[in-house]
C-alpha cells in the first residue's frame, strides 16, 4: 500500500474516532452490560491502530518537533512505569497508556490530511460539525424527561439528580459524562468554525444549515450547566479573535468581529426565550449569563497552584500512574484502595498525586512546548486563507493543553491531540508545496462536417478518392 492509501484509512478512523467520542455514553446506556467495557475501551483500540498506521507513513519534516519531544516523554516515562508496576504491573500498563497512547492521534491526524486539498478538509468538518444537532436536540429532550428517565441515568444505572442546579438537570446527552459533552462543545467550536470558512459558495440549503449550527452551540453550551461549556467557549473566541486579529488583514477583523456578534446575540435570544436552557447554568453562576465568576477563577488557578493533599506529595514520584483514572478501581485494588481515600478532581493534583514533581515536569513541560511550537508557527507563518479557522484551532490546543483534564479523560486528550494535528496541518498548508492544479480532461471538440461544393455528393467524392488499378 502507498503512503496515500494509509492516509485515507487514517482520516476514515479519525472519522470513526469522532463517531465513537460522541455516541459512546448513549450506547453505553442502551447495550447489555456485559458490553460496557469493550464500548470503553473500542476508542483506545481505534487509537492503537491509528497508530500501526502512523507508524508506516513515511517521515514528514513538518511534526519532527513532535516526534523529538514524544520519544523523549518515552523515554523520561520509564522511571514512572517501573514505580508504578512495583505496586500493581496492570495499572502501570493502564496508567502508562492514559499518558503516551493518545499523541499518536496528533499524528494520525496531521497524516490524514497531509496532501487533502483544502476543498477536501472543509467538506470532512463540515459533516462531522453537523453532530452538534442531534446532540443538541437529545439534550433539550432530556430536559424534558423524568430524571429517573434511562437517558437521564449514568451509563452504570445510577440516578444523576446529584448533578442537577436549579431544579434543572445538567444533561449529558450522548455522552458518558458531562464533563466529556463539554469537551465535545468546546472542539465543536473550531469544528463549526472551519466548516463555515466558503459557506457563500454553497447552495442555500448548506448556508442555512451551516449557519444554524452556531444556535445549536449556544443552545448546547447552556443546556449543560457547565462552566466549562460556557466559560471554556467564551475564552477559546475571545483568544482567538486575538490571535486572529495579530494577522491585520480587514477580512478577519469582519469575520471575527461577526462571529462574536452572532454568538452574543444568540446568548441573549437562548436567555430571553428559553430560560429552562439557561436555568442551572445561571443558578450555579449566581445570575450571570456570560463571564468568569470568582469560583470559575479560583477552580482555574488552583489547578496550577493547589496541588493534592496529605500525602501525595511526600514523594518525588508519586503514587502511580492512572489511579485517578475512571475504571481503575475495577480491575486494581491499589487504585481502589487510594480512590477511598481521597480524589483529584483536577488535572494538576491528578498529576502530582500519580507522579509527584518529576511527572509534573516532564508532563506539563511537553505540553507547553507543543504549545510553544503550535503557536509560534500560527502567530508568524499561516497565511490569510487559514487564519481564522486555524485561530480557532489553536486557541482550543491552547486552553484545553493547559487546564484540560489530560490525564484523567480520554476523550478530552483524544480532542486535544485533534487540534494539535489540525494546527500542524493548517501550518503545512501555508508553507509546504503548493497543492497541485486539479487538471479536468476534457473531449476534444467535434470536427465540423466537411463543406461540399455544389453538385456534388460525398459518393461521388469517395468514387474519384479510389486509387485506379
């Protein structure tokens, strides 16, 4: 197989990735139990065999910086795998995957989309950005169910009233958790955003469709009650108006400027006409329909600065990898043993409870240098005709590399190791090779008949064209 066979089967799993991060939770629900582990783990399997095929794509200069930094991760990783397999060698397997597995979805994608046509990238995001609409439409049904409601009920049959603000349930729709519905709105942002990039050169039914999406995200940010929803899209379009805007080029400024716009106003319309939407959103933010509360600051700063308590910091290096992981207290007494002790609900105590200072370190140092590189590229090399989307792009990698729950949620690593291809590739677009002309061969134009003179017949000619004996 060539390498252009490898790449369509790559962006046919990211696709079947997407397919699976969206409607795990609601199949979850619905299958027989027995099947609840294999659904959990199927998006770890895609990944593995997205990464057999990364594997064989032959070396592109544009992730090299990627590829340096992850085999020294690696490598630095062993020390922790070596702690962690002294307690329980399965976890150290469990833990070590929720750390290094999901990069090879950065390069899975990167290589998906490497020689796609631009035409080609926006029709991918343009179909797989439709998502937000039956999400959005489950999620206002849930509302509107019984809490004891099997949609309404965790993926194990539990009761989820315990999560409920203002009388209103914080719903997850197709998804397992909430937090993982938010992750979901937050990439859906830079998703709608690069499908909506040449919308006026579709036909009417794509514009309409195309612009509806942006209610569908307002809708679905507030149904949640999530101020990692709301306040996570608030901050990723304010970051990358900036971002977009540091290109000083008249279109984006308009084009910023009007997504802003439309995404206000149909905060206010949402708030106005739908206040069940909005109800346990606004309870939990005392009344406040946008902005960044001092609880929201104090949960974002103390994920830098408040570390985990008592004893998981008596260690350099830590108590093992994946303990405050879901699922790990099912098949590991000893992550079962720390998970009734205590838990780390944000991703920098869940990194210094699993590996002290030293996974600290290492961890946060290969994100900020991803977000180092990423940004640096976008800010002084991509060009006009990507600026927008790939502000987009880059401000998610930027928000979600810093206080995404990485090493606790699949899903929000698999979304961000997304956004991490996506902006390599939107790099690889302005300076790589230019894409080749697409050459249409088209039938040589009918000859026209042969003019007669008159009083004679093409017979007679073919008569006097015989060559004589």
């Amino acid at each position: 197989m060539t390498p252009a066979h490898y790449a369509h089967r790559l962006r046919q799993l990211v696709l079947t990735l997407i397919l699976v991060l969206t409607f795990e939770g609601i199949v979850r629900k619905a299958a027989p139990p027995g099947l609840g582990v294999p659904l959990f783990l199927l998006k770890d399997f895609l990944v593995l065999v997205m990464g057999y095929y990364v594997i064989l794509m032959p070396p592109a200069p544009a992730v090299t910086f990627l590829w340096n930094g992850y085999k020294t991760l690696v490598v630095l990783f062993i020390p922790l795998f070596i702690c962690t397999a002294w307690n329980d060698p399965l976890l150290a397997v469990f833990g070590t995957k929720q750390y290094l597995l999901f990069p090879m979805v950065g390069f899975g994608t990167f290589y998906a989309f490497q020689f796609a046509r631009r035409e080609e990238i926006l029709w991918f995001f343009r179909w797989v950005a439709l998502l937000i609409i039956p999400t959005a439409l489950l999620a206002l049904l849930q509302l509107r169910l019984p809490h004891d409601h099997w949609l309404n009920m965790s993926v194990n049959g539990e009761s989820l009233e315990g999560f409920s603000a203002a009388g209103q349930l914080r719903v997850s729709s197709t998804f397992s958790f909430v937090a993982q519905y938010c992750a979901f709105l937050n990439a859906e942002a830079f998703m709608i955003m690069i499908a909506l990039q040449e919308w006026k050169k579709q036909l009417m039914f794509w514009k309409i469709l195309l612009c509806s999406l942006i209610p569908f995200l307002v809708i679905s940010s507030f149904v949640t009650g999530s101020r990692g929803a709301v306040a996570g899209n608030t901050a990723m379009v304010l970051l990358a108006g900036g971002l977009a805007l540091s290109k000083f080029q008249i279109r984006n400024v308009v084009q910023v400027c009007v997504i802003i716009a439309m995404l206000y106003i149909m905060a206010l319309l949402v708030d106005h006409y739908s206040p069940d939407t909005t109800a346990a959103y606004s309870a939990r933010e005392e009344g406040h329909l946008l902005g960044f509360s001092d609880e929201v600051r104090e949960r974002v700063w103390g994920n830098f600065m408040s570390m985990a308590e008592d004893k998981s910091l008596t260690t350099f290096w830590g108590n093992g990898l994946g303990v405050m992981s879901n699922g790990s207290d099912t098949f590991s007494k000893y992550a079962a043993q720390w998970r009734s002790q205590i838990w780390t609900e944000s991703d920098g105590r869940t990194i210094f409870f699993e590996g002290g200072w030293y996974l600290a370190f290492i961890w946060y140092g290969f994100r900020f240098y991803v977000i180092f590189i990423t940004t640096r590229r976008y800010v002084k090399e991509v060009t006009d005709a990507f600026a927008v989307p790939a502000a987009f792009v880059q401000a998610f990698l930027i928000i979600t590399g810093l206080l995404g729950t990485l090493s606790t949620q699949p899903p929000i690593a698999i979304w961000w190791w997304m956004s991490v291809g996506l902006s390599v590739v939107f790099w690889w677009k302005c300076t790589g090779p230019p894409e080749p002309e697409i050459k249409v061969e088209l039938p040589p134009p009918p000859s026209a008949p042969r003019k007669l003179k008159r009083g004679r017949s093409l017979y007679a000619d073919s008569l006097h064209g015989r060559k004589q004996p």
